[in-house]
C-alpha cells in the first residue's frame, strides 16, 4: 500500500537540536528497511500557487490552499504492508515533535 505523509509545520511545536540530523537521520532508517519511496521539503508556503477552475474560468492565486497557522513543510511517500506498519515507520519522524504528521493511505482508482 501507499501512503502519503504530509509534513506540517506548527506555532505549538518543540526546538531539536539538530534538525536537519534528525530528519536525515529518519530519512536513513525509513530507505534502509524499504519504506520510502520519495520524499522532498518544500519551498516556503508564501511562494505556493494555487489553481482553481469554477464554471470554467481559472482563478490562480499566490499562496497555499488553506489559511492555517501551519503550512506543508515536506512530503514522504512511503510504501508499507498496512498502516499499522506506515505509523510505525513515522513514529520517529523528528516533524512529529516539531510540527505534525498527517498519513493518508494511497486509494488506487481501479
């Protein structure tokens, strides 16, 4: 199965350390047991775009979706056998402590 891992950031969130140690070393652990497909931080939220098409005219604002205290830092696409096994393999995520995770199962179309 796939699953999306959505990396938020938080106003409520705690300071590590070394963060980027933390997230590389995640990231090291994740690959190695062969759960990780693909994973990228993101550029700022203020330099997002956002389209929509409403009685078919486009509407593209600067921007992201929502107007949240958080914004999607970073994203991971894990693939695991349930997702008992996907929130195992995010428990360690050091976002989890910093921000928020949110892990959405992959609903193939067929």
């Amino acid at each position: 199965m796939l699953f999306l891992l959505l990396v938020h950031s938080a106003p409520d969130g705690e300071e590590l350390d070394d963060p980027r140690g933390a997230t590389e070393a995640w990231v090291s652990d994740v690959e190695s047991a062969g759960a990780r497909i693909v994973g990228e931080r993101l550029v700022p939220s203020d330099e997002a775009m956002t389209l929509t098409i409403r009685g078919g005219e486009e509407f593209v604002v600067s921007g992201p979706a929502d107007g949240r205290d958080d914004t999607i830092v970073g994203f991971d696409v894990l693939e695991c056998a349930s997702l008992d096994e996907a929130l195992d393999a995010i428990m360690t995520h050091p976002m989890a402590v910093m921000g928020r995770l949110e892990i959405r199962a992959g609903m193939p179309f067929d």
